[in-house]
C-alpha cells in the first residue's frame, strides 16, 4: 500500500481500476471475475449483520 498525492485523484484512481487487478474494489470493477461473487458475499454478510442482536 501507498499513497500520492494527485490534483485529481479520482481519475487516477478510474485509471489504475482498469489497469490493476483489484478484487477487494467494486467500484468501477465489474470486470474483475470476482465481481459479482464478492457483491453476492457483502449484501449476505450486511444482511446477517442487521439480524444480530444489539447490545448496549
């Protein structure tokens, strides 16, 4: 991990999304083939999460 700075950061940010291989980023990278099992996993994991409990 690194950081830079950049006067536009969010379309450096677009530009290495399509070059780098970034499985763990949805946006912008539905290309990726873990796409859309990873999104499938995260509205489970929330779901699951609401269910619990709170304690205060």
């Amino acid at each position: 991990m690194c950081w830079i700075e950049h006067a536009e950061p969010w379309a450096l940010e677009s530009e290495l999304i399509s070059q780098l291989d970034l499985p763990l980023n949805l946006d912008q990278n539905c290309h990726n083939a873990f796409h859309d099992r990873l999104k499938k996993l995260r509205v489970q994991a929330r779901q699951q999460a609401r269910a619990l409990p709170i304690r205060a």
